[in-house]
C-alpha cells in the first residue's frame, strides 16, 4: 500500500472512532427541565422545613414565656441556657442578660449555690420531689420543681420551675399561729384564776407590811419593790389574756418619768444575771425632758424585756449601752431610747419577722417568741413607736420613739 492511501486510511480510521454521539435536541431540554424542576423542588421542601423548625421554637419560646413562674433551663455547672420572661422580671434585668450566667447569681444575687438545692441530684437522674429555697434578694420563698433534661449531645441540664409560695407560707403561718392563740385562750382562761390568787395574798400582805413599817426603815424599799412586781406579774397576765384575745388593753396614762422606769428596769433585769457572762450596761441618759404621758407598769415591761433580750445576745459578754435624746420629726417632738447590745446580731433576713407572733431565733426553751410581739404591742397602744437595726456579729440596736406632752415639745435636734 501506498504512503498516500495510508494516510487517507488513517483519516478514515480516525474520523470513525472520533465521530460523537448525536443526541436529540428535545432530550437534552427534556433532561434539562428535569433538573431544573428538582432542584426548585428541593429548594421549596428546604423552606418549609425551615419555616417549621422556627416556627416550632417560636411556639416553644413562647409557651414558656407564658408561664407565670419563673422558668429555667441550666447545664450541671448552674450556667442558664433557657429562661422565661418571670425569670427576668425575678431578676430585674433581659433575658439576654440572664444567659450564661449562673442561675443562683441571677435568682438570688448569691455568690454560691442556694441553700437546699438539689440540682445536682436531679442532673445524676434522681427524681427530686419539690424544695424551698429562700431568695433574700426579693424575700420571698420559692418551691423549686426540678427535672432532668434529656439532650440528643449529651449535655446534663435540667428544667428549674419556681413557684412562689410566701403567701401560701404567710397563710399556713397564720392558720398555725390562730390555733396557738386559741391554745393559749383557753389555757390562760384556766390559770390566770390560779395565778392571781397567790398575786393578790401577795399584794395585800405586802401593804400591810409597808402600813406597819417607817419608810425609813432599811426594808420599806425592799418591800415596795415586792408590792411593785406583783403589780407587774397581773399585768403580765392581763396582757397575756389579752393577747389571746386580740383585744388591746386601754393602758392607763399618767407623767412618768422614763429614766426612773429606765433605771428601776436595769435594776430588775439584772436581778439573778450569771455573772459570769461579763455582761455590763453603760445608761446614758441625755434628755433633758423626760417626763412623758405613759403607763409606768407597761412601760417598764417593755424595758425589761428589751434589756433581757440585749444581755442573752451576748453570751460571751458585752456592753448594753442605752441612751435617751430629744428629736424632733416633722415638727413634733419625741424621746428616743435606744438599746444596743454588741452581740451576735440578726439576720437581715430575720429582722421583719421578729415582732410576729411565737417567732424565736432562740434555743427550744429558752424563749417563747412572745416578748417582743407584746412590746411591739405596748408601744402601739402607748402612742409610740419601735424600730430595729442589726448587723452580724456587730449587735442589734432597738429604737424607741415617745412622743412628748405638747407644753414640754421644744426644737432640739431635728431628724
């Protein structure tokens, strides 16, 4: 064969094995709007499974907004991951400022975790029966339902609701103190009988001891001040009947002279103090008028209870400091009396509650929690009135206002 018809047999050859596929111009549209209408149709399914994914968490963010309690969702280092619009308002502040936070920093401005919670036994997988938790920072009391959440990543994390229940506790509290005050009716109603018989032998054979003596005799004193408590132990049992009753007694007014009561109660408060406790009292009695229209039984009373109380807070010893100024609030004049002791001090969170009722921080019987709610009562029905400033470890100081006889009100220091 020739160079030449090899050549044209090679191009021959060539042009055969090269030659394409020739495909129908109507297949290639067909295929063509194939892909075009799936890709539009994925496109369409990617939305609407978008749309319900947001709006399933639009649903979920709202029904827990629509919660009243407080709600949250927090990991098992006390971190919030979800909360609720009561949550914030609990707080004070945005949601957004609530997460990544630590839950007891957020509920209760602690600066660890509250007393009683039991988080991290329901993130362990324990089923937790409800608790209380105490938030001092609105004080208020709070019964926690906590249950552990399952999460697809394997994060621990629970769901925290907190159901306010001070009202409930304020209303069991009241119901309990009504079934005490009727207790106490019906034993009071029993003894007082018993109680004023020996108090009445003892006032009348003490004035006949005190007509019989000179009141220059070295006991008349001594038998006045018998004359004087037992007066004081029937009003105690008037009070206390009255009490029970929650009628006030109408007390029965007279000018006393308030650092005469202040310096006789001393004296009776004293009386049998453990001398051991190296407990001292320091009078600083500055007023210059100290005659107020008052009842003097009921007055020293309250004295006496206050000046028990200040020297049983110091049980490693201290100074029960009194002091007695003229102040003038508003235009009108008072005395103030203050009582400080430098003891162990009451809990800001205690301080509301000590004038209610049968409440005691003290050791079961060693107090009754009644003293300082019948003086709160005395001050009441004696015009006055009482506040009360404490700090731990630094005393507790009690303020007495007395208001003064209109002829005696002067300007003096102005509050």
């Amino acid at each position: 064969m020739s160079t030449k018809g090899l050549k044209k047999s090679t191009r021959i050859q060539a042009t055969k094995t090269a030659k394409p596929t020739i495909r129908p111009k109507a297949a290639i549209k067909v295929e063509g709007s194939a892909q075009s209408r799936m890709s539009s149709s994925n496109g369409v399914q990617n939305k609407e499974i978008l749309k319900f994914v947001e709006d399933l968490k639009r649903q979920w963010l709202e029904t827990i907004d629509a919660i009243p309690d407080p709600f949250l969702v927090v990991s098992d280092d006390y971190s919030i991951i979800k909360a609720n619009v009561a949550m914030s308002e609990v707080a004070g502040t945005t949601i957004k400022n609530i997460v990544n936070k630590k839950c007891y920093e957020v509920f209760a401005s602690r600066k660890s975790p509250c007393e009683n919670c039991r988080m991290k036994n329901a993130t362990d997988g324990e089923t937790m029966p409800g608790y209380e938790i105490y938030n001092a920072k609105n004080d208020r009391w709070y019964e926690v339902a906590t249950r552990r959440l399952q999460s697809l990543s394997g994060q621990k994390s629970v769901v925290q609701i907190y159901r306010d229940r001070t009202d409930a506790k304020k209303l069991q509290n009241q119901m309990a103190q009504n079934e005490k005050l009727a207790s106490i009716g019906q034993l009071a109603g029993g003894f007082a009988h018993e109680i004023n018989n020996p108090l009445g032998g003892i006032l009348v054979f003490s004035q006949m001891i005190l007509r019989e003596m000179k009141k220059t005799g070295k006991h008349y004193p001594d038998v006045v001040e018998i004359e004087n408590a037992a007066r004081r132990c029937k009003l105690i049992v008037e009070n206390l009947l009255a009490y029970s009753r929650q009628r006030p007694i109408k007390p029965n007014l007279a000018p006393t002279d308030i650092h005469a009561v202040i310096e006789s109660s001393l004296k009776l408060a004293t009386l049998g103090q453990d001398k051991s406790t190296h407990c001292d009292a320091k009078l600083k009695l500055n007023a210059e008028t100290h005659s107020i229209h008052s009842d003097q039984n009921r007055l020293t009373q309250v004295f006496i209870n206050l000046f028990k109380n200040g020297f049983q807070a110091m049980p490693k010893g201290g100074v029960l400091t009194i002091t007695t100024e003229e102040i003038v609030i508003r235009s009108n004049s008072f005395i103030l009396v203050k009582i400080a002791d430098s003891g162990t001090g009451i809990k800001q969170s205690n301080l509301s509650k000590i004038f209610e009722p049968f409440y005691t921080t003290k050791e079961p019987g060693q107090g009754t929690g009644l003293g300082l709610s019948i003086v709160h009562g005395i001050m009441q029905d004696l015009g006055g009135t009482i506040d009360v400033k404490s700090k731990i470890d630094h005393g507790t100081t009690f303020s007495l206002y007395f208001p003064l006889p209109e002829p005696k009100r002067a300007g003096r220091g102005k509050v």
